[in-house]
C-alpha cells in the first residue's frame, strides 16, 4: 500500500488555544489508526523542538519538523538543523532591543530572552508556564553562548516597527500572526520546506501529502500541499484558501477529517 505523509499544527489544530490545552482523544486515535495503515504523521510547527509538551510527544509521532522548517527529527534522530551564524544572532538581537521588539529566542534544545525587554506580559506569561514545566527561559542575549534558530516578537505602540522590518528583510521572514504578534524565520524556511525535505527524504510525492492547520504561520504548508485541511475555528485567510474544511478542534476536526480522506 502506498504510503502517505500527514502534517499537522498544534495550536488550534491538535490542541485548543485555550488554556486548557485540550487534546480531543479522537484525534490522538485517529493518529494511531492511521499509522497502523503505514502512513506517516509528522507534527509541523512554529514551535522548537524543546516547546513540544510531553502529552504531545506521547501521542505517538513519526517526527517532528519544527521552528518553521529549520529542525526536522524522524524518530528521535535528527535529519536537518539550519544554524544561524553567531554574528547574525548577535546583529538581530540588538536590533529587537533597539526597536523594543519583546523577542522569545528559540532553537531546539533552549530558549532565551533579553533580560532588558522582559517585562512584555507575554513574556511574564512564557516564563512562568516553562517555569511550571521545570524549563527555564535564560536570559543568555550578548553571552557567547547566544544563538537561536528563529524567535517569536511581541511589539507595542512604543516599538519601531519599521526599521525593525527593515533590519531583518535581507536574513528573515516576518510572519504577522495577529494583533502585536510574530514570528521571525530565517528566509527560505517555512513549513513546507519542511514538507519538501521530507518527501525527497521518503520518496513521496505532494500528492501524497496532507497538512492541517488554521493560522497564518500555516500558510506556507497548505497552499503547498494539493490536501489542505483547514480547522472550523481557524483564521479567515487560511479557511479561504484550504482545499477542505473540517469541524473544530473540539468538535473531532482531525478525525472527520482523516475519515473524509479515507485515511482511516
């Protein structure tokens, strides 16, 4: 039987937004059923890899392609790590503080902030909820062990979006991901250079390739792939361009849509 590739968000796609996290089980069945079949399921996120809670890992994953493209793992052996070079990390972290962009420094096995633009409620927030999970945010900008393989920016009326923009245009993408929020990735990675990886990688063709989300960051992956699922609660723009839309999180989304697919 012919195998296929599945990709998948986590937040809004897995999981809700909320603060309840919460895990539908027919989604973590709907996985396990399909790989049963050969297919291969892969989480594909914004996120690094140390940012994946343990109740996800544990669903049961083929691998991981993580921080928008930059880190991919099939399992628990990494195929692909892009490292920025140290003095572009040094540059783009000044220019954040400068232009008071409150960053989250990720690469996949730590994270960092600048301890002078800490005090964002955002940030608070991230370092309370690592704290909690015995994981701590180091406040490593300036140090020469500091890099970091793509970050996620907070800005506020005080921040000098345009130049910010402008420092970065030639290294990064700037994916707006809502009202003073963004993600910052190296340019020519996203999610579907994750995907492109991975089908060379297996032999797969795009055909062959299934990718849920509902967010902006998601874009890249689903108007990449031919089979587009987008989540009844997802954002507009990514409703628009999907090739089919399936119910909530909540409401089984994943798994009607892996039934629709004939993928279970």
């Amino acid at each position: 039987m012919e195998r296929n590739l599945l990709f998948f968000d986590i937040d809004g796609t897995l999981i809700t937004e909320d603060g309840r996290r919460y895990l539908p089980d027919s989604a973590r069945d709907a996985i396990q059923q399909t790989r049963l079949r050969g297919n291969l399921c892969f989480i594909n996120t914004g996120r690094v890899l140390l940012n994946i809670e343990p109740f996800i890992r544990d669903i049961g994953f083929d691998g991981f392609v993580c921080g928008c493209g930059t880190y991919i793992q099939y399992h628990g052996q990494p195929l692909f790590h892009n490292r920025l070079p140290k003095k572009l990390c040094d540059d783009t972290a000044l220019l954040a503080r400068e232009c008071r962009m409150y960053s989250l420094f990720e690469s996949a096995d730590k994270n960092g902030i600048d301890p002078e633009l800490e005090q964002h409620p955002e940030v608070i927030k991230l370092k309370n909820h690592f704290q909690e999970l015995g994981r701590e945010i180091q406040d490593f900008v300036g140090t020469t062990e500091f890099s970091f393989d793509k970050f996620t920016g907070w800005f506020e009326e005080d921040c000098d979006l345009e130049r910010f923009m402008e420092g970065i245009k030639d290294s990064f993408t700037f994916i707006r991901r809502g009202e003073g929020f963004c993600e910052i990735v190296p340019k020519g990675f996203s999610k579907a250079t994750g995907i492109d990886f991975l089908c060379d990688y297996f032999q797969i063709p795009l055909e062959r390739c299934y990718a849920f989300g509902d967010s902006t960051n998601d874009l890249s992956m689903l108007l990449h792939v031919p089979n587009s699922i987008g989540m009844a609660n997802g954002m507009k723009e990514v409703l628009d361009v999907v090739s089919y839309i399936t119910s909530s999180v909540e409401d089984n989304g994943l798994y009607h849509a892996m039934e629709h697919f004939q993928l279970i």
